[in-house]
C-alpha cells in the first residue's frame, strides 16, 4: 500500500524543490556522458530513478502498509483448495483495515501472478469485489515470473512518483496447489520454429534446472546449498517461536476436508514450510529434485 504527501503540504517548497530536482537530473545526465576509465571520471553507481535516491524528500512515495497470508505447502498445504481470490480479498480488507484509507481514494491497484490464465487478471479483479472495493478503481496484473510482484509494486510507485495517482495497492498472488507450473501452457499450440532459435527454445527450461545451471556456472556446490537450507529453517523456525511474522501474516479462515471426509473450519496463520529437525546432514540424503549429480 502506497501514499503520497498531499500537494498542500509541500507547496511552500515546490519552487525548490523543481528547480532542484532539475539540477539532479542535469548532474545525471552529465555524469552519463563522462569519460569512463579515467581518474577524473571513475565509474560509479549512480541513481537511474526519482524514486531511488539515498537522500530523504518531502514528496518520497512511501509504504504505510505491508501484509500477506501464510506459505502453505503445496498439494497437502492448508490453501490447497483456497482460490486465489479468496487470499487476495483478505489482504486488501486487512490494508484498508489498518490504514484507515478511504478506498476511493485509491488510484489503481496492480497484481503480480505467473501461473493464473491471463496473468490472474479476471480473479483478481474479483478479489477486489470480494473485498468490497469500490468498482472504479482500475485493477491491472503483470506477469515478469518470479519479480511480478516486484514489478507491479515497482509500478505503483512510478506511477505515485509521476504524479498519476496519489494513492495504490500492489501485491501478488499464486496458489500452486490449483494452479501448477505449466499447467496452463500448451506445447502443441507452439510454433515449431521456436526450435530453430537457442534463446527461444531455452524459454521452456524448467526453473528448476536454471537454478542447476546457475549453480554450476558459480560454482556453487551441493553441500553449500545444503547448508543454506538447514540455515533458513532454523532461522525461520526462531522466528516463528518469537512471534516476528505475526503482525505481517493475514489470518485466513479455510474449510479443510478431513481423512474421515467431514469438513472442518481451519484458521491459517502460520508458514507451513519451516521444518524442524531439518539438518545439512539430512538434506545431503535428499536425491537431486532437477538435476542428478
């Protein structure tokens, strides 16, 4: 969730802050035609954004609010059978709920999601009804993969920071128990000369062996993956005991089917992923999930 300052609040600095800006913007632009190499004219990282400078500004977009639902296992997780509209309705009633926001003044509202038909687009507007939000504020999604979230929020911002809204919601959803990695793809509908060109064919590469390539390009061993995991458990695992997820996790009231085949009302507030017991020693007993070797 996503605010800008109100213009009233900066006026008396507007004249400043124009020209200022400006001479940023200048200065950038210089810097980029500079000899690179040099002594005089080093190479550095500079900002490529408005929005991305170090230093604090009156008219910063800012976050007030960030939330989600737990991360169930898929298959036999706790949101095995929970429709992805039915998360995103939860997470934005909890944000207009927190924030005290009045929804019509919320400018647009934009979704991540890769595995949905259509990037999620029908069932996330859905979820924004469901949610009781009003019907005039425009709903869009984005499928970037694994940074579609990321590049809506980077969206919203970028249209705060432009002066197109004041006001926005960006988030994403994905439920891989409904709906599983190429499930909604169909090869036979490809053209068959996507064969004939590397970078085209490589776009049907599961992520999984990407991970194994990227691994293998950095030299990123087996035992050292082994030992990141068992790490993030037993991070993850303290962090639960401690309650530092608590405030961030929407909890999610779900009917769960029983072995005996009576239904049961559930509420998820929980990760499910974090294992205890897990240990490097374990993990290396594990066969390869892509790629043996």
């Amino acid at each position: 969730f996503w605010l800008k300052p109100s213009a009233k609040s900066i006026e008396s600095h507007q004249s400043y802050r124009i020209a200022a800006i400006g001479m940023e913007r200048v200065a950038r632009i210089a810097s980029h035609v500079k000899a690179g190499g040099s002594q005089e004219a080093p190479l550095s990282a500079s900002p490529t954004a408005g929005f991305c400078t170090k230093e604090k500004k009156d008219d910063d977009v800012v976050i007030c609010c960030a939330v989600r639902t737990a991360l169930c296992k898929a298959g036999k997780g706790s949101f095995n059978k929970t429709a992805p509209e039915e998360l995103l309705a939860a997470v934005f009633k909890e944000v207009v709920a927190r924030t005290k926001v009045n929804p019509k003044d919320i400018g647009d509202i934009q979704i991540g999601n890769v595995l949905q038909p259509g990037a999620s687009g029908l069932t996330s507007r859905m979820g924004q009804f469901m949610a009781e939000l009003p019907y005039d504020i425009p709903l869009s999604t984005v499928n970037r993969q694994c940074s579609s979230s990321l590049q809506a929020t980077a969206y919203i911002a970028s249209a705060i920071k432009s002066g197109i809204i004041d006001i926005g919601l960006a988030g994403g959803v994905e439920n891989m128990s409904m709906f599983p990695m190429m499930a909604t793809i169909d090869i036979t509908k490809l053209s068959a000369k996507v064969l004939d060109y590397e970078n085209a064919e490589a776009c049907l590469m599961p992520m999984g062996l990407t991970s194994e390539n990227v691994a293998a390009a950095y030299g990123v061993t087996r035992e050292r993956q082994d030992q990141m995991a068992a790490d993030s458990h037993r991070k993850a695992l303290e962090a639960q005991k401690n309650g530092w997820f608590k405030e961030e996790i929407v909890p999610v009231t779900v009917e769960m089917k029983q072995k005996d085949g009576s239904v049961k009302k559930v509420v998820v507030d929980k990760d499910e992923g974090p294992r205890a017991g897990t240990t490097k020693e374990g993990l290396a007993k594990l066969k390869p999930a892509f790629k043996a070797g």
